[in-house]
C-alpha cells in the first residue's frame, strides 16, 4: 500500500523484530519504518490491549502522518 501512496502503520512484537527487519531488506526497504510491541498480544485482555495501543498509539500516528517516523535500528 505504501507504493501505491497509501500511508500505513506495521506493528510487530518485538519477538519478531529481526524477522521484520530481514523482511524489509529482502523487499528493498530497508528504511522501512514499523512499531514494535510488547509481547504478547494474543492472551491480552481487552484492557490490556487498549493500554498497549496508548502506548504505541503517538509512534504509529507519527508514521501515519510521516513525522517522528525513525527506522527500528
């Protein structure tokens, strides 16, 4: 979507963080910014998700709006 000029926001955990940065650079963007969470996810409960989206919630609308947008080193 981003090729097509679509903004878009990727969260990962950061279990999977150097999956997503290999991904990034064998899809030739290496520059590529996404948010990384804490894991897990899945066995959040609903309070707890919404705690984790507040935290990352500032990042991912920087990425969105294309400021504060810094690659995951």
């Amino acid at each position: 979507m981003e090729r097509l000029g679509i903004p878009t926001a990727s969260i990962i955990t950061h279990v999977f963080l150097p999956t997503a940065k290999a991904m990034t650079r064998m899809m030739g963007v290496p520059d590529y910014h996404f948010v990384v969470a804490e894991h897990p996810l899945s066995s959040l409960t609903d309070e707890e998700c919404d705690e984790r989206a507040a935290k990352i919630f500032d990042e991912v609308e920087g990425i969105l709006l294309g400021v504060n947008a810094t690659p995951v080193e």
